[in-house]
C-alpha cells in the first residue's frame, strides 16, 4: 500500500515467506471450506472455474504480464488484455504488487495458491498515480474495460479508494454523487456490469466509490477457530464517537443507508508478490476479488445452462433466459445466500455454514437491520459473509416467475410498474421455526450528459443522478392483502436494495410481494429477486 500516493489501495502485505504445506493450508480456508467453499466447485460434479467468464479488474497500477513486463518474472496467472486508462499498456509500466495479488485471488492458477475462477479471462486497467489522474481518468478505464469482450464484461473488481477530500464539489458528502460513483452506476446499468467495491477500512481517505448503490461494497473477514467469521477490527465499525467521528465524518454515507453488502475473507491470506514469493496479506483489496471470482463461477454455470438449453428437461429449461445475466440477479443472489447464523443440522437455518461476528461479538440477529423494517442491512456485517457453494444452490434452480406458485430456493428478473406488486406464493408450507430470506435489487438511476452524442463517457463530460425509485418486499400470509398485516417487510426509502431475514413462528402457506411505492424517475422498474426458505415436512 503506497499512502503517498493518496489513492489508496485498500489492503496491507507483510513479506513473510511461507512453507508450501502451510500456505496450501491456509489457501483452503479462504477459497475452501472454512472460507467461501468454492474448492468444492472446481471439482466434479460441478467443474466450475469461470472458463470463458469475462472480468475485470481497475487500480492505481496494473498486474504484470508474464512475458510482457520484466517484474512478472513467475507466471501464477493468465492476463486476457493489460490497459492504461483506455488504451494498451506498455511495457514495464504502471506494474503493482498490489494490483499482482488481487489478481492472483481471481484468476491465480498455481495448485498451492488457486484463485477463485483461474480458468476466467482477466482484463485489466491501471487509473495511474494521482499526479497524473483523478475521477474522470478512473470512469474512462472502467468504461474501457467494461466494453471488452465485445461488450460482454460480467463483473469489474475496484479494490481502491478516492479519498473525499481530493473531490472538486464543494463540502463533498459521501453522497453517491461523486463523478467516480455516478460513473459505476451509470455503467452498472448500461454494460450490465456487477461492480464489486472495496470497503472502506475505517482510516479515512479511501471512500469513494463506496456510497454506490448499484454494485455490492465487501468488508473483510479473518480467522477464528479454524474459519473465516470474524469481521477484522481494521473495516469500518459502527457509528464512532469522539475524536473518531472526524474520520466517521469523510467515510460513513450520508443518512441512514448502510455501506457495506458482505463480508468475505481478506485477514492472513497468502498471495503471490511480483517475485514469485508468497507474502501475508490483509485488508478489503482482497475481500473483493473473492466476490468477482465467484460471480464468474456462477455465470459460467449459467451459461453452461443457456448453452445446453436444448438438452435440458423441459421443466428445467422454461427457468433459464438471459436474465441469469444481469448484474442485479447477481447482487440479489450473493446477498442472499450469505450466511449469517449457523445451522444447527436440522436446515431451519437455511443450511448456514457459520455464524458471522461483528467487532464487539454480535451477529445479525442482533443489529437494527434484524428488528426495524427501514434498514436492509447492518452497519457492519451488510447481509453476511459470502459463501460460494450457497450462492450456486441459490443461483441454479433457476428463474421462476410469479406467474406459478414458486419453489423453496428461487430468484427471478421483472420489470414492474407504478402503484403496482407483485406476490410470489410458495409452493409449499413453510416449517415452523424455520428461517426465511429474501434480498430484493434494483439500480439507481444516473444518466450520462452526454455532449457528442457518441454514448460513451468522454473527458470533460458529467453525469445527472434521477434518483432511486422506491421498491418495497413483504413477507405474508398467502391469503393476506393487506400491507400492514405482513408477517415482516422491508421498506427502506433510500436504498436500492431491501432484505429479510425473519424467522417463521407459525407454519403454513406464505408469499413475498414486491410492491412499486412511489416513482422518483421512471414510470416503471426492473428488479431482481430471490429467496430461500425450508418447507414443512
């Protein structure tokens, strides 16, 4: 991490060399069972590695290409296509260690120290140092790279912060209207692209675009007792008081809307440096690309199954479109699946593989997010801790429709209109006792002003938010009507995503709604939607 540079890249490394036996131990509790569990999808019956899955990466420097660049001496890594800003990179650089080790947590292919997704094709961006660029240089790399692979980029990894105070409005806010963050939602929405942020690390300085709303911000994990279920004490904490709210001040979102959508491992990970040598390393610049790696997992099982569809039972065909795409089904499947309390064996719990802690010890249940209907997420801990193997149970059933009662596991795309809803009815009994979860995602609106007409982002040019239409989700009887007779909803007035985690006292028949409250901008709104519940025996 190079603070003189002032555009931070969010993560720490200590070069220490580790034995092989102990980093290739220590590698399975990040991307293995104790982490994410996405070992057990490279493996058979699943074979998913993010082969022919377009990503992206955009830092202050770039990873090196071996054969290309002097410093790259081992190749741990396959690079698709290398940039500065929106054109080629030359050789030798803008080449960064840090850059190298985020990399090497997607797409890393050394049988030690795997990535997530080794087999996915990484295009890469280096913004430059801040003497040479600001927001604008960074939108025009992220644009760049999100129209690579014919236009085809799933998911963009940004592990780096622009600091508050070098933004050109006057008394700037973490406000999401930063020319960075309006770029990313912009983008977002126009390249169906998922943007993976992150977090701010609680030192001030590193803040945008962290108060996006269109992309999913990642806090960062480390070990306890043999797992990853800890939040480390280094990411952003809960309101602070005293001479901590200065920093509270340049790093926390205006009003009561949360940052942070989950939590992945990022304390005591072994990556590869330039040299070849492994390093301890730490910090959200290494959360994040676990969250990249595993959207390429997902999507390429997605395509596996657009590509097979014809081959498909019809039962099992009629659930995959190219909606399995979009970046919101993404953001609603990753959030959902997280885990958050751990099952106790009998599947109440939705199968949770740990229970995540905050920095003071509590867990999920135990924040504002888990008793008021007006906070999605919680402060510290967003929907919980990525959990890959979770995500493809909650991403491979498909796409159902509310048009038939729908499945236990499920997620859908619609477009839905002013004034209107609608419910999605189980189609069986939910168990007593028994956890269920919904997470519900739409995009802000934010518009380029686009001066040549050309429809791209170009120096000099600006960006117009429209705001964020309001969305709600309820959890209700199946025979219910009335809104204030849910069982549990959430209704947040400034967030683009709203979330359940509610348990289920009585058993019986139930439904989610999704009701259009109120129209900000447009008339109408796409959304992305899933659940997971456990039904009566």
């Amino acid at each position: 991490m190079k603070k003189s540079w002032q555009r931070i890249a969010i993560g720490t490394a200590i070069a220490t060399t580790i034995a092989p036996s102990w980093a290739q131990q220590l590698t399975a509790n990040s991307i293995g069972s104790a982490g994410i569990d996405a070992l057990k999808l490279h493996r058979s019956p699943y074979n998913l590695t993010g082969k022919k899955i377009a990503i992206g990466q955009v830092e202050v420097g770039r990873p090196g290409q071996f054969g290309w660049d002097k410093a790259a001496k081992d190749p741990k890594f396959k690079l698709e296509q290398i940039f500065y800003q929106d054109g080629a990179a030359k050789a030798n650089t803008h080449v960064e260690q840090h850059a190298m080790m985020v990399a090497s947590v997607m797409i890393g292919r050394d049988k030690r120290l795997p990535g997530v997704a080794p087999d996915a094709r990484l295009y890469a961006s280096a913004v430059g140092t801040p003497k040479e660029t600001g927001q604008p240089e960074e939108c025009l790399s992220t644009q760049h790279v999100a129209k690579q692979n014919g236009g085809d980029v799933r998911a963009i990894n940004l592990s780096f912060g622009e600091p508050l105070g070098r933004d050109p409005r006057p008394n700037a806010k973490l406000d999401g209207n930063a020319l960075f963050t309006q770029c990313l939602d912009w983008s977002a929405r126009i390249h169906n692209v998922a943007y993976v942020v992150a977090g701010n690390q609680g030192k001030g300085g590193i803040s945008i675009p962290t108060d996006n709303y269109n992309g999913i911000n990642v806090a960062y994990s480390n070990i306890r007792q043999g797992i990853y279920r800890k939040l480390d004490f280094a990411n952003l904490s809960e309101t602070p008081i005293g001479t901590a709210k200065i920093i509270e001040d340049i790093e926390v979102n205006v009003g009561n809307r949360r940052s942070i959508g989950l939590v992945a491992p990022g304390g005591n990970l072994q990556l590869y440096n330039l040299a070849g040598k492994t390093i301890v390393s730490n910090g959200t610049s290494f959360a994040a690309p676990h969250v990249t790696g595993t959207i390429a997992l997902l999507q390429e099982f997605g395509d596996r199954q657009l590509r097979t569809k014809k081959k498909l039972p019809v039962n099992v065909r009629q659930h995959w479109s190219l909606d399995a795409r979009r970046h919101e089904v993404m953001k609603a499947v990753l959030l959902n699946s997280a885990d958050k309390i751990q099952d106790t064996g009998d599947g109440l719990r939705l199968g949770m593989t740990r229970t995540l802690l905050a920095k003071n010890n509590r867990d999920w249940t135990e924040s504002a997010a888990d008793r008021d209907r007006q906070v999605p997420l919680d402060y510290q801990l967003g929907a919980g801790h990525l959990h890959a193997f979770r995500a493809y149970q909650q991403f491979s059933p498909g796409q159902h429709p509310p048009t038939a009662p729908v499945p236990a596991i499920g997620w859908d795309y619609q477009t839905l209109n002013r004034s209107a809803y609608r419910d999605y009815v189980l189609d069986r009994p939910l168990a007593a006792n028994s956890w269920f979860s919904a997470t519900l995602a739409w995009d802000r609106l934010v518009e380029l002003q686009d001066r040549n007409g050309n429809g791209e982002y170009d120096l000099g040019e600006e960006f117009r938010d429209r705001g964020i239409n309001q969305l709600e989700l309820y959890l209700m009887r199946a025979d219910e009507t009335r809104l204030d007779r849910s069982v549990w909803s959430s209704v947040s007035s400034v967030d683009s995503v709203q979330h359940i985690f509610h348990q289920i006292r009585d058993p019986g028949k139930y439904k989610i709604r999704v009701y259009f409250q109120r129209a900000v901008n447009l008339p109408s709104q796409s959304y992305a939607l899933s659940w997971w519940t456990v039904p009566a025996k």
